[in-house]
C-alpha cells in the first residue's frame, strides 16, 4: 500500500467537517464545525439553513484542519469529499470546496460515499479483518453490509421505512425532547424502567431487514392515549421501552447475521453507534462469541470528515479518481 496523506471534506448533513488523514488510519486533524444548535428549534434539520452554514463555515474548518495537521500542500496526495448521500445542497458546498481546492493545488479529487466513510471510521481505530459485518445506525440509515475484501459492499439488510436514528428523533420529538433527540432519548432510558411491551419488528423469517415506523407510531398512540386518560406519562419509561426495542432488533440481527455470515470482524457505524444501550447490548451479545465487535469513540461516531479521509485511502490506493463532473448524489447507493 502506497503511502498517502488526504485532504477530505464532509457536509451531507448539519456538521462542516474537514480532516487530514495519513495512510487511511492516522489522523493528523479533525475539525467539526456543527449546526446543530441552529436546526434546533426547527425541529430537525432545515436544508436551506445547512446549506448556508455550510458556506460560511467551510473556508474556516478547511484552513482549521490544514493548520493542525502541520503539513505542507506538496505532502497533500488527493482531495477527498462525500459525494452522497445527503442533501443535496449541502452536499454541493463540499464538492464545489473539493473542485477548487484540487484544482488550485492540482491535486487528484475523490468522491466519497458518506456510508463508506461511517464504516471506515473504525479503521482510524484498527485494521480490518474480512470478512467483515458493518451495522450502520444513522439518522439517514440503517443497513447491515459484508465486506469481503476493502473497498467493496454487500448490502445484506436495510431499513424498510424509518432509519433508526430518524425513529429515535421523532419518538424524542413526541415526547418534547430537544433534536437531534437520540441522546436525550438515551440519557433518559437509564433512568427509566423497560416495561411498556413496544413491538419488535423481526420481519420474514431469515430477514436483516429492518422497520422502525410501526414502532415509532406505537409509542407516539402509547402517550397520546395516557394524555387522554388524563395520566401522566412517565418519559423516563417511554424512552427506555423504546430504546430496549430498537437495541434488541439490531443486536439479534446484528448477532446472527454475523453468525451467518462466518465473519471475522463486526463493526458499528453511524451516530446511533453512541448509544449507550446499543454499546452495552452489542458487546455482551458477542462477549459469548469469538467475533471480535468494535464501536468507534463517540466523536468517530458522528459525521466527520475523518472517516471520508479514512475511506477515500483505499480509493487513492486502487487509483479510483473522480473527475471534474463529480456532482452531490443525493441517493448515492453503496
Ligand atoms: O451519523 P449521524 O451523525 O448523521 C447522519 O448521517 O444521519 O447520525 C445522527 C443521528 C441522529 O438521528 C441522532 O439522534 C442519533 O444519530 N444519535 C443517537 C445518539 N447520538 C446520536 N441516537 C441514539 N442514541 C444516541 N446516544
Ligand atoms: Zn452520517
């Protein structure tokens, strides 16, 4: 593997990420600019408002992450970004900053795929063995993918309707919690008690699949019909029956298609990778096994560029360049 040191940028979502990354798994900076607080009191996250704050904080995060790493242009080996998925004017922020920069600074460009990334967050924490089982557990995702080998997915399980962060965010969002909703949801879920019977949606027989909206429209009937009987609900148990329902499906599907699937390596991926219950479920599920489970630290876990640098590694190594016309891809498929 040749050396390499990446230049990458990440702006799917609500975070103005960019990082330096050497070889693929050293990270030499990492600069997350988040918008969190200004999608707050929208509930959730307003494209138009992303994008802008995408515009101002850009140029700041880029000089922030080239500064810190303390390298010169001439050690810079590719520019990278997250080409999809994502929305799409805010993907368009990172890609039009990655187009100047590598054409400035003649460097080759890189379009990223922002799942690739997730996955490839792990490997800024060790090598990768394949085959290889990734759960990735977003706000806009939630799959299981086998590796057989770097660079190449195989979607094995995905999520019929609602991503489990999405589900995390709207039961938060019943429940007058502050967005993004899945930490609130957390905190609040160890000081509750996991007893109100929230359905598990195991689908087919066999299936990875996932489904999380008949789950999220329980809890929200759940709480309207205890605000009608003039109760009051007790948010703590809420949240803790449904976080004990979305971690059991992702642990049990998680388990056996690891199992299933002969792997060497499980690896959890995306920002409901912070959550503390699936974190504990995971690692005493697989306790038993001989399969060794790994979860990012919590700031790998979120967007970041680090990981669209971590990713765009191997593409360098495999000589796999974008051209000028790399475009944002809203629904870039893995
Ligand atoms: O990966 P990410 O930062 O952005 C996307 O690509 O979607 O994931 C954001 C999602 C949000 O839905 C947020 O509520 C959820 O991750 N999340 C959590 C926790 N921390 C973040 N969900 C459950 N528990 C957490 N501790
Ligand atoms: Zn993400």
């Amino acid at each position: 593997n040749e050396e390499n040191i990446i230049l990458a940028i990440e702006t799917s979502c609500d975070e103005t990420a960019a990082a330096v990354i050497k070889n693929g798994t050293e990270i030499l900076s990492n600069i997350v600019s988040t918008q969190i607080d200004s999608h707050k009191r929208f509930g959730g996250v307003v494209p138009e408002i992303a994008s802008r704050h995408h515009v101002q904080q850009i140029t700041i995060v880029l000089e922030e992450a080239f500064e810190q790493a303390k390298v010169t242009w001439d050690e810079i080996d590719a520019i990278a970004v997250t080409e999809g998925p994502g929305l799409v004017g805010a993907l368009l922020i990172g890609v039009n900053a990655a187009k100047a920069l590598a054409f400035v600074k003649e460097k080759p460009l890189i379009g990223v795929h922002h799942i690739a990334g997730h996955i490839y967050a792990n490997r800024l924490q060790q090598e990768f063995e394949f085959p290889l089982l990734a759960l990735i557990v977003s706000g806009g995702h939630t799959e299981l993918v086998l590796m057989k080998e770097h660079g190449t997915y195989e979607l094995i399980g995905e999520t019929l309707d609602d991503a489990a962060g999405e589900a995390f965010d709207k039961v938060a969002r019943t429940l007058r919690l502050p967005y993004p909703g899945g930490p609130h949801i957390d905190r609040l879920a160890h000081e509750g008690i996991a007893h109100i019977p929230f359905p598990r949606a195991w689908l087919e027989k066999g299936s990875y699949d996932f489904s999380f909206s008949g789950l999220k429209s329980a809890v929200i009937n759940y709480v309207h019909n205890v605000q009608q009987r003039g109760d009051k609900v007790i948010v703590e148990d809420v949240a803790a029956s449904f976080q004990a329902s979305v971690v059991e499906v992702l642990t049990e599907k998680t388990f056996r298609a690891a199992i299933e699937n002969g792997v060497n390596q499980v690896i959890v991926a995306g920002g409901v990778a912070a959550n503390k219950g699936l974190r504990t479920s995971l690692k005493d599920r697989f306790q038993e096994t001989k399969i060794p489970l790994f979860i990012p630290p919590i700031h790998l876990c979120t967007d970041n560029a680090a990981m669209i640098g971590a990713a765009a590694s191997i593409l360098f190594n495999e000589q796999k360049f974008s051209q000028w016309d790399l475009n944002g891809k809203p629904s870039l498929l893995l």
